[in-house]
C-alpha cells in the first residue's frame, strides 16, 4: 500500500524561477509531520502547490493522493478528496459571515442526497439545525465566542482570530491530510495550546497532518513523529522530534554546511 500522500521528485516554478527542486515526502493518516525550514526556502510553495494554486507551476515530478494523481485537479476537487490547507495569511471576505462559509465549504465537501428529490439525483447539504450543532460545538472546543460566526470572514479578526478561524474550518471539513501553515505565528503563548489543543483534538488514525513551522515551541504541543528539513526547495534532512530542539539550539547553518559538504 503506498501513503496517503505521496510526492516524488516534485519540481515547482513560480513565474519561470524553479523554487521546489526535487522534493519527496510521504505523509499517511495518523502520522504528524513538521516542516521547518529557513524563510524563502519553499515551505508555503509546497501547501500552495499540494492545494493547487495556479501561480505554482509543477515542471516534473508527481503527486498521488489516495492512489489518484491529483496534479491536474482543482483546489476545490482537491478539498473535497480530503485535503485541506490553513493558509498563512488567511483572506478577507468581508460580506461574507463565518457561518454561512462555513455551511457552503461543509456542503460542497459533503453532498448529502435531498430527500424530497425522489432519487433524482439532487443534492443537498446538511440540515441548518445540525449544521448549527455541530459549528457551536467546534467553536467551544477552539473556545471562540459564539458572536464570531456572525462577523465577516477574517474581516478585520487579530491574527489569532483568523489562525483560530483556519483551525475552525479544518475541524468542520474533517479533511484526511491537513496542511498546516505557520498556524502559530502571531499567536500568543495561551493561543498556541488552544489552536494546538483543536488540532490535537482532530488528529487520529483517520488524520495526517502537515505542521510547517520556524518555532519549537507548537511542537511541544502537536508532536510529530517525523521532522524534515527543507533548505533551497529540497528536503535534506528528515529525524525525529529531536532534529526540531536541535534546530532550535544550533539554527540553519550546520545543515546547509553539511550540504555543502556532502554536494562536493
Ligand atoms: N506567488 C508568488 N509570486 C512570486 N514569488 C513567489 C510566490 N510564491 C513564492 N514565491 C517565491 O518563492 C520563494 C519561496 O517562497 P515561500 O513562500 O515558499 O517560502 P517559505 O519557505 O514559506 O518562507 P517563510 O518561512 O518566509 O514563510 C521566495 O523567493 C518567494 O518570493
Ligand atoms: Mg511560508
């Protein structure tokens, strides 16, 4: 059986300059991985790209997402196979309230038939009043007021707002990979266990999860069993949740010597 997500030899351009040069990993649900790696080095190229954002060119190589080439699919064919990506710097939609982005992203992700179509075909969402149920019991869980499903979506929310937001979203599309991107920067220390407690509380043997991040610190709380290295659009280096403290005691340099080294 091969992983969840499997990417091999990835190669991505963005306008013509290669940013990903040859990046393999696999993730499968139930596992944890972090990506650390320095600023410029790929990390949000690679989310974007597993997410299907056109500015991001893939040039060689494949990704396989539950046995399905998926490089020709769209964000949103790819969102309702079971990715999903927190972005890190979530969008505005001012016009547009939590709940009712919510409801639309849950229904397209989960069609359910519409019993007064007579088995014609037709679909329809979710019920309001479970749909309802079940945002009020996600937003306790992130401990989120309940007036924030009424505001417009990341409209003028603090940065820990909008990243509570991304982790809310994940937590009701219940994706098979989620891809985490600097879900912590700009939190503070309380909000970094509570937006790691709501992903902790998602994660299980039917969840991957993709943590990219600079800090150590949300690794105390989501604990990968997997740390890789990314310098230059490359992976070179993949360990344990040891190689992260290490990070954090001896920075980049090291490893790109070591690369250096190793290259000659
Ligand atoms: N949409 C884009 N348009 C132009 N250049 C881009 C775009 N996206 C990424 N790049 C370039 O690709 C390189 C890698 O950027 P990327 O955002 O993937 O880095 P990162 O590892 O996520 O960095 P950080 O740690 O700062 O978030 C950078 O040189 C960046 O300018
Ligand atoms: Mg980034």
């Amino acid at each position: 059986m091969s992983a969840t997500l499997v990417i091999k030899d990835l190669h991505v351009s963005v306008e013509g300059k290669e940013i990903l040069r040859g990046l393999n990993l696999e993730i499968n649900k139930g596992e944890t991985h972090a990506i650390m790696g320095p600023n410029g080095s790929g990390k949000s190229t690679l989310a974007n790209t597993l997410m299907g954002h056109p500015t991001y060119e893939v040039t060689e190589g494949e990704i396989w997402f539950k046995g399905q080439t998926i490089i020709e699919l769209s964000p949103d064919e790819r969102s309702r196979l079971g990715l999903f990506l927190a972005f890190q710097y979530p969008s505005a939609i001012p016009g547009v309230s939590v709940a009712s982005f919510l409801r639309t992203a849950v229904n397209a992700r989960y069609p359910q038939p519409d019993p007064a179509s007579n088995g014609n075909g037709q679909l329809k969402g979710m019920s309001m009043r479970e749909f309802r149920r079940l945002l009020k019991e996600k937003m306790e869980m992130l401990k989120m007021d309940p007036s924030f499903a009424r505001r417009y979506l990341n409209d003028g929310f603090s940065g820990g707002e909008k990243k509570r937001m991304e982790v809310l979203q994940m937590a009701m599309l219940r994706p098979e990979i989620a891809i985490l991107d600097e879900t912590d920067s700009g939190l503070d220390i309380d909000a970094v266990r509570v937006v790691s407690e709501g992903v902790n509380q998602l994660a299980g043997p039917d969840l991957g999860v993709l943590v990219i991040t600079h800090y150590q610190r949300i690794l105390n709380y989501i604990k990968p069993e997997h740390v890789h290295i990314l310098v230059n659009g490359k992976i070179v280096m993949s360990g344990g949740p040891e190689l992260a403290l290490e990070l954090e005691e001896k920075g980049y340099d090291w490893i790109k010597e070591a690369q250096v080294g190793s290259s000659k």
